[in-house]
C-alpha cells in the first residue's frame, strides 16, 4: 500500500510538472484566445492513458497503473482546468468558442485514448481480449 501511494506522489510530481510546461509551452507560442495548452495536454494524456490502460489490462501491473495513470496522467490531465476555461469563455459571450472547447475535447480525448489503445496493441503486441 505504501509503495503504491509513494508512486502515485512521484507519478504526480512528473506529471503535474509536464502539464505546467507544456500548457504554458503551447499558450505562448499560438496565443491564449483559446485554451490550446489545455487541449493539447488532455488529448496527449487521454492518448497515453490508452496506451497504459492497454498494457495494464494484458499484464495486471499494479504500479504501472498507481505511477502511470493516477499519479501521472492523473495530475498531467486537467478537467478543472478545462472546466474553468469553458466557463470563462460562456461569461465573455464567446458561446461558439466554448462549445468549440468542449465539443473538440471529448472528441479528440475520445480519439486520443483510442489510438493510445490502439498503438499500445501494437507496441506491446496484443493479448487483451
């Protein structure tokens, strides 16, 4: 139990670090009129939590899972961030923007874990039924 909370804290400290970087790296290059950064950040991680959750479920790997995904992807990934950024553009009067930012993020996260599985099959091979 220890083990597995000491990953999941390493796994967030990574992964809250990678999100800060990112997000910031992808507002100042293509502007913030849009939340870009946070797009790109929950699209990559719902493709990397496909690829974990591939691997996890055809070899039960436990600490994978505690460090990967609800350490990492789980601090890497921002609902909140998203939520709050939505809600922001709905109180400007920016309506189309913010139904832009939703509709694009659950189809492209949907997408994304779904090609993350996808890929994990083939880098890991398959196995999962």
């Amino acid at each position: 139990m220890m083990y597995h909370l000491l990953l999941v804290c390493l796994g967030g400290a990574i992964g809250a670090m990678a999100r800060f970087f990112l997000s910031g790296f992808v507002a100042r290059r293509v502007g913030e009129t849009f939340p870009w950064g946070t797009m790109v950040v929950n699209v990559s991680g719902a493709f990397a939590i496909g690829v974990v959750a591939h691997a996890v479920a055809r070899d039960s790997m436990p600490a994978i899972w505690a460090f990967a995904a609800t350490g990492g992807l789980g601090c890497y990934t921002t609902v909140s961030s998203f939520s709050l950024q939505t809600l922001a553009l709905a109180r400007q009067g920016e309506w189309l923007r913010a139904g832009g930012n939703v509709l694009l993020s659950v189809f492209l996260s949907l997408g994304g874990v779904t090609l993350g599985f996808a890929a994990g099959s083939l880098l890991i091979g398959s196995g999962v039924p």
